[in-house]
C-alpha cells in the first residue's frame, strides 16, 4: 500500500447502525482525498452484548444464530460471496468458545476471542457491502498484519516499537478494512485494548502508515465545549491540542478515547472529528493538532462527577501503584512522602483498592478541567486547584447541585468571550 497521502478513516460503532450506513462510508471514500485505510468497531450495541454473554452465560443460548442474522441484515449475501468462509469461521470459533466457557473455568484467552469476534464481523460485512459498491476493499484482522500490544490478555496501549517492527504493510492491499480495538500480546496470544481503544488503534495504524491525516466518523458535530449530558447547548471547539483533548478525553466524552492521541504527537499527524451525517464539504468541526501558544480564551470544560481522595499516613506502597496500572485507573493527583500519601481518583474506581489501601477516604462531588484560558476563574463552591498544566488546570469542587454550578460557571467563562 503506497503511502503517498494515506487517509485513515475510524468508524465506530455509532456510525454502524443500520446497513445504509456502509453505504454512506462509501461515498465519504470516495469524496474524501487520499488513498484511504478503514478502522472498524463492532456494530452499533454488538460489543455490550458480547460482554454480557461472556460475565452471564446463560444469555448464550441463540447468539450464534442471532449474530448471523443480524450481521446478514447489514450485508445480504455475505454467507454466499467472496468472505462466506471467513464469516463462517468467526461465527464457528464464537460458538467453540463459548462451549469453552460454559464446560471449563473461564479464561481471559476466549473471553478475547469472543469479543473479537465483534470487530472481525464488522469488518467483514463493511467489506463486503463496499466490494458490492464496487470498492477494492480487503478485511483485516490487526493481530493477523503485526499489530503488537504492551501486556498481555488487556492493554492500555499498543506497543508502538514492536508494531512498527513487525507490521506487514504489504498485506494492507486495495482498500483495508482493519479490525480496531485487538492485536497481539507480548505473550503472542490476541490481547484486547480497554474499551474505546479503537480510536487509539486508528491513531497508532496512521502513525505507522504515515499518513497525512486521522479522520474519526462519529454522530454528533466534534467536541462540544461541555458534555451535552449537562443539558447545555455549547458550540463545537475548532482547535484542540493533543495535550488538551487528551486532558478533556478523561472525563467521561465518548467523542475521544484518552489514549487516542499518542501515537500521533511526535509525528504531528492531525485529527478531524466529523458528524458521519453532515454535509461532506463542510470543515471538520473540531481539530486535534500540535499544541499551540494562543489567547488567554477558555477552550472548555471537563466535568467527571464523583470523587474519592484517599490520605494515609503511610507513604505510597508499590502494591497500590501495581493495582492502579493493571485496572486501567488513571489517578486526578498522586503524592507521597516517608510520612503520608494523597490520591485522588474517581470514585468508581475505589473499590479497586478496598484491600490495598489504609486511611481515610473523603468524597467530592466532581472534578473539573478548564482547558486553555488563565487563572482567574471564579466558582461559586467549595473548590481546590489540584494541578496546572500547560493549558489546563484541574480543579475539585464539592456542591450539592452541580448542574446549576456548571451552568453558572459556563456562562462566566464562556459568555465574554461570546459577545467577541
């Protein structure tokens, strides 16, 4: 596959709902520049229903034939066409290992396989319906072509050095269709990224492809100044940095996974978040890029509701660090001297360390990151600046209404620089 302005196109499951949407991937290829390279999620809802048949067995009993219509609802005849034995073979390891699950001690190994299984469904069936079209599309299992991940079983991150080292980019033929969110663990066997780590995949197959641009195919109109789960309508944000979008991607948005810019900082290469259903000449709504120097406005607002801040006077044990990094929690704040130590985490997380930790646990109501803008914001609560970073600073407040605090907030930031 040449690498002369490759374009790397993630679509995630949002953006597989019905079947028409293969349709309209097809003409977003072919109105996009570039030579182009697809990254697949699971279909809309295929992955959360994996999940539940992998925790509740029971829920096993009609899947296999269930999947099997409901993948043939996206692509009519792919059971008859040139993928009906690799569609066949997917569908067939599901059922194997699900007998697996259900005859021996569950283990992490078909569990992986199971809910793989999702994304290499997908993939095929887009395959399919785009060769229908008339496109050279090709389905591409990641861990089949070298993708290689850190750890094994789950992984935060791929292994960039060894991806890059072993990555077969002459089976990257025609058009990809390449299967996110899975490759190879340091132990060979297929190893699964935390969950939206397709974004990450997508970022990591640009950077090692070198390709010009990262487009992420989603259903709303880029990042949004705040979450809409608030209830506030705010605008798109033109221009995030990497390190700001990585910032904001902790709190909670499904618009971006937190690992997803990584691989494309050293490189430079950009991100365009897009709404797979507007008009395709319009800009992207919001771009990720190299940080820059600009004014003192507030890009936006992080909001990650529920707070733990764990002191002890101990300091920190390699026991709590060890758990933090094999459950995939990234801490608000860390510190420690021969005499204490403060974390501060979400309090979801907590009972990760329930057997680990000695000391006294107080709860918060949210953690805020106010990305860009200066120092000079007023909050009208209880609050604490835990860190300032670059362009962002993080904040915890503690209310008992924080809707109309964010909201409040939102317009004291936000509404000068409106009326600009």
């Amino acid at each position: 596959m040449t690498k002369e302005m490759i374009t790397v196109h993630k679509f995630g499951g949002s953006c597989l709902r019905e079947g028409s949407d293969i349709d309209r991937i097809a003409e977003i290829i072919n109105h996009f520049e570039g030579v182009p390279l697809i990254v697949v999620s699971a279909i809309w809802g295929m992955t959360d229903r994996l999940l539940r048949v992998i925790n509740e067995p029971l829920y096993a009993g009609r899947l296999v034939q269930d999947l099997r219509v409901q993948h043939l609802r996206f692509a009519p005849g792919i059971d008859e066409g040139p993928f009906a034995n690799l569609f066949e073979k997917v569908l067939d390891g599901i059922s194997n290992e699900l007998v697996n699950l259900s005859s021996e001690e569950p283990s992490l190994h078909s569990k992986n396989l199971i809910l793989a299984a999702g994304e290499r469904l997908s993939a095929l069936v887009v395959a399919h319906r785009l060769k229908e079209l008339g496109l050279d599309a090709h389905p591409i299992g990641a861990e089949d072509v070298g993708l290689k991940l850190k750890g094994r079983g789950r992984s935060r991150q791929i292994d960039m050095g060894r991806s890059n080292q072993f990555l077969d980019r002459k089976a990257l033929i025609g058009i990809p269709i390449l299967t996110g969110w899975f490759g190879e663990g340091e132990d060979g066997e297929l190893a699964i990224l935390s969950r939206g780590g397709s974004d990450h995949s997508a970022a990591a197959i640009a950077n090692l492809m070198n390709a010009s641009k990262l487009i992420l195919w989603k259903d709303v109109d880029g990042i949004k100044q705040l979450n809409p789960r608030w209830g506030i309508e705010t605008k798109s944000i033109p221009y995030l940095g990497y390190e700001e979008a990585a910032e904001l991607s902790k709190h909670g948005t499904s618009v971006i996974h937190p690992a997803t810019v990584s691989p494309l900082i050293d490189e430079g290469i950009p991100i365009e978040i897009r709404n797979m259903n507007s008009d395709l000449s319009f800009d992207a709504p919001t771009i990720i890029g190299p940080d820059l120097q600009t004014n003192d406005d507030v890009k936006a607002i992080g909001c990650q509701p529920g707070v733990a801040i764990i002191k002890s006077n101990e300091p920190l044990q390699s026991e709590v660090l060890s758990i933090l990094e094999e459950s995939d929690i990234t801490a608000w704040s860390m510190s420690s001297t021969p005499e204490s130590m403060r974390i501060i985490l979400p309090s979801h997380d907590l009972h990760y360390l329930e057997n680990a930790i000695i000391g006294e646990i107080e709860y918060k109501t949210a953690v805020l990151s106010i990305i860009g803008g200066g120092s000079n914001i007023h909050i009208e609560c209880a609050h604490e600046l835990i860190s300032q970073n670059g362009n962002s600073q993080r904040i915890i407040i503690d209310t008992d209404d924080l809707p109309r605090v964010l909201s409040e907030l939102y317009q004291s930031l936000f509404s000068l620089q409106d009326c600009r």
